[in-house]
C-alpha cells in the first residue's frame, strides 16, 4: 500500500516536470519529436531507477549523521552530510558512464536508441534532483527509494511524451510568430500544470483519514498491552 | 568602458538581452522556475548562481589544458560542485530562513545547465579573463530574467516586495485594497511561473524579430 501510493504521488502529484520543474533543459530541448522523447524519457527512468537507491545507501549508510557507526563506535559523531552534492554527483556520472559502457557491450541495439541521450543524463536535473528530494523527503526504506526513483521517470516520462506529442501537432496550427518555438512550449507546459495540479487532491485526502487510523490504532494496541499487563497480574 | 575593451564588454551586454541565456539558449531553466515566487529568493539564487559561474568559469579556464577530454564533464561536475557547497554552507550559516525556502534548489546549481553550458561553449576555448566575463555577464541575463519573473509573482500574488507590502494591506484593507483590490494567489503556484516565462519570451521576441524561431 505504501509503495502503491508512493508510485502514483511520484508520477501525478509530485511530477517531477509539473510540480517541480525538474529536468526542464533537456524537456525543451529534446521534445521536438516523439521518437527522441521516447528515448530520452526511458534512459531518464533507466538512471533514476539505478541512481536514486545507490544514493540512498550512500546516504544511510556513509553521509548521514551518525551513519559511520557500523565501523565502530569512534565513529558515531561524524556528519559528513555537507559531502552530499559532491557524493551524489560523482555516483551519477560514474553510473551514466557505467551504464553506457555495460549497455554499448551487451545490447547494440538498446545503445543504439539510448546511447546519444545518455552522457547529456549526467548533468539532467531530474537525475540529481531525485537524489536530492530522496534525501531531504527522507524515504524509509531501499526498496521505496527503488521505488521513487522509478516512478519519479515514469512522470518525467509522460510529460516528455506529452508535450512531443503536442509539438508535433502544434506545427500545423498558426501560432502567433513571436511565440513560435520555445515561447508557446513554455505556455502549453504550463497549462499543463494546471491540469496536473487537479491530481493534488487525489492522494492528501486519503493521508488525513490514514493519520487518524493509524493513531487510533496505536491508542487500541496501548489498551491491549495494558490489558495484557493487567491479566499477567492477575495470573500471578 | 576605460576598463574593458569593446569586445569585452560585448562579452557582459549580449547575454543580457539579444543572447540571454534563458530565453534564447534555453538553459537553466527548472530553477528559473521553481524559486520565483518571492523575489528575494530569485535574488538570492541568482547571487549564488553568479559566483558559482563567475568563478567556475575561471577554474575551467585554467585547467583547460590539462583536463583530458574524455571525463571532463567529472572533473566539470566536481568543480561546481565544490563551489556550490560553499554557497550552500554560507547560506546556512547566514540566511538559515532562506536556505530552507530553496531546498534542493542550491543544490541543483550543480546541474545548471547555464553552468556546464558556458563551460563547455566558452570556458574550454577562452583565457581565464575573459572566461570570468563571459560567466558574469551569463549570470547577469539569468537574474535579469529571475528578477522579473520573481517581481511580477510577488507582486500580483501576494501584494508584496521584498516582504514590504507595497499594495497596501489586505486585512486592514488599505490603498489599493481599499478599492476592492484581490491578490490573485494563482501567480504563486508553480504553473504561472512558466507561463509568465512564456510572456516574457513573447515580448522579447516580438521587439526583435531577428530572434523568432521557424517553429
């Protein structure tokens, strides 16, 4: 349940095109034809999907407060937190290298259709923005980072298959000349928005009755171990 | 300009308007967006944005030659980021408030694409004088734009600049309000950002017709 929700918050409320703008350079760069689109979307999931767990680790398990203390106890007081952008950097350009090399070796044809996009993935923000949400939205466990990570490019995704879509369209329609181009992308992402901000109610609905639950469940589970504590009492 | 010859200072006046990074070389655009809600903030950011390329462009500049060709996009990211952690550790340190309104937006600085824009078009072609030049002026365009869009947001949005509330006060109902004035809350959300981009691209484009596309 909770990765189902995370799934659908990451690619509707939280697009990462709509909600925060994430990726913008490439989105308008790349968006004149639906077949480049398509390939830049899957490589921007292929990456997120690989980078955003790692960085979790990283995060967890070297970078966070106090996360050193799996080597010792001398250990537990360092904060090397400030060494995030340089950390998450370095492990998405590794990777984006990495991934070219093992892809251009094992599938010619999958290099072929992603290759060209992915050395402009390193210096996508939507790459290091998801790292960067994923540490400060602080995601509990490896898996909902996996998970995050690849709904997040799902959304971008769609929204780059989207607004291809349009321009493709749009070339037959007359458009003032001054807006021609970048000027109506800008505007007809816009509106877009708008429409994506009709899901923001999808999901905060549910969370409030699901807080209420959860803390009347507690209050009854608290009364269940007092009654337990209660009857061991008495069977003494 | 006793200061600076004719050529560099075309180098500071072109990204300001005919070259403008924003809305000509469509670069740096998510944190364009996602920051302009106040104007403070915009101003902030683009302060950041101007030292990190001022002085990257330099950095770059001087490596130039030794940077092999191959992972110079690492060595281009690990320079920035360097730079960007200062920004980072500063802003904290002296404007807490302010850092947590940007949030991830410091740090995406990094992924700039006005940042690896210029070094790759400018910095790994030019000396380091020149090179700051060219970074200063980049980074001039992309406030000036920042500036504009962060004053329109704030003031139709929430009646205010710079936190001081120029229209008048909505509950007190005063000047402007009391003539039954309405802050339109529309400009602060995330899709008019784009939208007044879009206009200011319009305008700029239908002064010089030089600049429209085919489509």
């Amino acid at each position: 349940m909770e990765h189902l929700e995370l799934f659908f918050k990451s690619i509707f409320v939280d697009n990462m095109v709509f909600a925060t703008f994430l990726g913008m350079c490439s989105y308008l760069a790349v968006s004149k034809k639906v077949s480049t689109a398509v390939g830049l979307g899957a490589a921007v999931i292929f990456v997120l999907a690989i980078t955003v767990p790692l960085n979790w680790l990283l995060d967890q398990y070297i970078l966070q407060e106090g996360a050193l203390s799996w080597l010792g106890p001398e250990y537990a007081n360092y904060d090397l937190s400030f060494l995030s952008f340089i950390m998450f950097i370095a492990t998405i350009a590794t990777m984006v290298q990495l991934v070219e090399i093992v892809v251009e070796k094992f599938s010619p044809s999958l290099y072929n259709s992603l290759g060209i996009f992915l050395p402009l993935i390193a210096v996508n923000c939507a790459i290091l923005g998801g790292s960067l949400f994923m540490q400060s939205r602080e995601i509990p466990t490896l898996g909902l980072a996996l998970n995050y990570g690849f709904s997040s490019g799902i959304g971008w995704f769609l929204a780059i298959l989207a607004i291809a879509a349009i321009r493709e369209k749009i070339r037959y329609s007359n458009v003032p000349p001054a807006l021609r181009g970048l000027g109506i992308t800008f505007i007809i992402t816009g509106l877009m928005a708008i429409g994506f901000m009709s899901f923001g109610g999808m999901l905060t609905g549910g969370e409030e009755k699901k807080e209420e639950d959860k803390t009347s469940a507690t209050i009854e589970m608290v009364k269940q171990n007092e009654d337990k504590v209660a009857d061991n009492t008495n069977v003494k | 300009m006793g200061l600076l010859s004719k050529k560099d200072s075309k180098l500071i006046l072109d990204p300001l308007a005919d070259n403008n990074p924003i809305t000509i070389q469509v670069l740096g655009i998510c944190s364009a967006l996602a920051i302009t809600a106040e104007l403070k903030a915009s101003i902030v950011m683009s302060i950041s944005v101007l030292f990190v390329l001022g002085l990257g462009n330099v950095v770059i500049s001087l490596i130039r030659n030794i940077i092999p060709a191959k992972i110079r996009i690492i060595v281009q990211l690990t320079v920035v980021a360097a730079l960007v952690i200062i920004v980072d550790l500063v802003l904290k340190a002296f404007a807490y408030e302010l850092s947590k309104t940007l949030s991830v937006f410091v740090g995406l600085i990094i992924t700039n694409c006005i940042i690896m824009g210029r070094f790759e078009a400018f910095a790994l072609g030019n000396g380091p004088w020149r090179s700051f030049l060219d970074g200063i002026g980049n980074a001039l365009g992309y406030a000036v734009i920042l500036i504009i869009v962060g004053f329109f947001r704030e003031l139709l949005g929430s009646g205010t600049l710079l936190g001081y509330k120029v229209l008048g006060d909505p509950i007190e109902k005063t000047m402007l309000y009391s003539i039954g004035y309405e802050n339109n809350g529309f400009m602060l959300l995330s899709p008019m950002a784009l939208i007044v981009v879009g206009i200011i691209i319009w305008v700029q484009r239908s002064r010089n017709k030089a600049l429209v596309e085919d489509h």
